[in-house]
C-alpha cells in the first residue's frame, strides 16, 4: 500500500565543477511531499531549486542521496524504467515553454501521448479536450510563434497533464510573462491541484510564491525554510472541466 508521500527525498547532494570551483548545489537536501500538496520551492539564483526541481523530475541524478517517486527509489530504475516514470507519472512545465516550433499546439499537446503508446485518436481527443479547457480550441492549429507567451505557457500546461500524470512539475512557469498573464497561468494551476494533482514549481518571485499552501526556501544548497500558509487565490479563474486521475 502505498504511503501518504508521493515525493521524499533524502540526504540530496549534488556538486557542480566553475573552473577550479566545485559548487555545491544540494548539500544533504531531505523534504517529504504529500500527494496532492501544492508546493512552492524558492530561493535565489545558485541556491538549489532547480537542482532540486532536476532531481525530483528525473531529469538529473544527484551525486548521492535518494529521490522516491511513489515509493520508487529512482536510483534503481533502469533507462527504459525512468522513462517510463517520468511520462506517465510527472508533467513538466518550463518557464522556455520547450513547445517544438513546427508542431500545431494539437500536435505538442498530443506527443506526449504517442511516447506513451496511446492509440492516435485517443491522443488527439484527449488533446482536444485539454486545449478546450485551457481556452485555446480556437487556436489549436496554431504553430508557437502564433501564439503569445500566455498561449504558449497554457498549450505547455495541456502537453504535460495530456498523459494524466499524478505529479506536475513547473520551472519557473510565470518567468516570461506579464502579471495578468501569470495571474491566469496560476488560476490553471489552482484548478489542476484541485483536481487532485500534486503542483510542485520553482519561482524566485514571493508574489507567485503566495499562491501555494506551502513554501520551502533554499539557500546554499540548503532547506533554510518550509512553510505552510493559506494560498492566494488567483483572480482569474479558467474554465472547468478537470478530474483528478
């Protein structure tokens, strides 16, 4: 039976070499998430939050220490295990948006779905749905340079929780957009932690940072903070039509 945490991470260490300099990002990082808490994780530049966003995600292993993703140590997957894991289990989100340039917003939000073998119709009905929730059916057969940033960062929201995934992970989702835009982008992020999803996103901005239940700060690699508190509630609210998987 599977436990209440849906991320614990243990004793992270993680060094970088600058030159003659070995930097130390995480310095023995240990943090326990619970399924479906909406957690902000801060700090300023080179204090280890993305490192940490990285090792979570799958998408850089730590020097030592260990990262369980539903009781899964990840040290102990094999290639073909880890991205197994990390398409059906955790969407990512990047502030870069990451949309590939001539694809249609359909067809961004619906790759994900072609790496997890789903059949080609129900990928796309599943795309379909996504981009009419995220209010972007109008645009779904628009290339990324046709869409403003707004547009893009929400096309970017549907590809990662087009395979239903239980965790999303979002690096610095509101960094290129203006307040309003951002403001909209963290409205979906409320209704997608509503649904039951774990949100977990990396910010330096404490304005973004208020809209989670809980904050962990970073500094020099280290957990200096971790707080809960009362979310904000985004002023703009996106249309309904998310379930938890």
């Amino acid at each position: 039976m599977a436990t209440e945490y849906i991320v614990r991470t243990k004793d992270l260490v993680k060094t970088f070499r600058l030159g003659d300099e070995t930097l130390r990002a995480l310095d023995g990082v240990s943090v326990d998430i619970k399924r479906g808490e909406y957690i902000s994780i801060m700090g300023p530049s080179g204090s280890g939050k993305s490192t940490l966003f990285n090792a979570i995600g799958g998408l850089d292993r730590p020097d030592s220490g260990s990262v369980f993703i539903n009781d899964v140590d990840m040290a102990q997957l094999d290639a073909g295990e880890l991205a197994y894991l990390r398409c059906h289990t955790i969407g990512y989100i990047f502030q870069t948006f990451n949309l590939i340039p001539v694809m249609t917003a359909l067809e961004n939000v619906t790759l994900p779905t072609i790496f997890a073998g789903q059949p080609t119709d129900d990928g796309i009905a599943r795309g379909m749905e996504l981009l009419k929730i995220v209010q972007l059916d109008h645009r779904m057969h628009h290339k990324p340079s046709e869409l403003s940033g707004g547009q893009q960062q929400r096309v970017a929201i549907a590809r990662a929780i087009v395979n239903e995934p239980r965790i999303v992970l979002a690096d610095e989702p509101t960094g290129n957009l203006d307040s309003k835009t951002s403001d909209q982008v963290m409205a979906l992020f409320q209704t997608l932690w509503r649904s039951g999803l774990t949100i977990i996103f990396v910010t330096h901005e404490p304005d973004v940072a208020e809209y989670a239940s809980r904050v962990i700060t970073l500094k020099d690699g280290h957990i200096v903070a971790d707080i809960r508190q009362r979310p904000k509630l985004a002023q703009e609210a996106p249309s309904p039509g998310l379930s938890a998987a």
